[in-house]
C-alpha cells in the first residue's frame, strides 16, 4: 500500500480540493409556461424543450 513520505500542505491540499465543492442547479423559467426549469431539460409542465414539443401534455 502507498504511503505518503512527506506531509501534505495545506496549500496543497486545498489546491487539490478546489473542485469538490457544493453547485446549485442553473435553473431558468420555461418561455411557454413560466415555470422554473434546470437548464438543457425537458419543461415538466408543458414537455416542450426549445419551442418543441418533445412529451405531449400529461404524458408523464
């Protein structure tokens, strides 16, 4: 098993961390409904993505 032989920095450490961090979802309205929606995803109240409708209405 591999064994560090030098104590990591703190610096180190946290330059390693700076990517594992928390994100909140873009979240955007629906042009059709005015719903909120995540961006690139299909709208859950009206099923249309960029002006088409992908899943007809109360299909889900």
């Amino acid at each position: 098993m591999a064994v560090p032989k030098k104590r990591t920095s703190k610096m180190k450490q946290r330059m390693r961390r700076t990517h594992f961090k928390a994100w909140r979802p873009n979240i955007s309205s629906c042009p059709r409904c005015n719903r909120p929606v995540m961006s690139h995803r299909v709208c859950s109240g009206c099923g249309h993505y960029r002006g088409r409708e992908i899943i007809a209405a109360g299909e889900e």
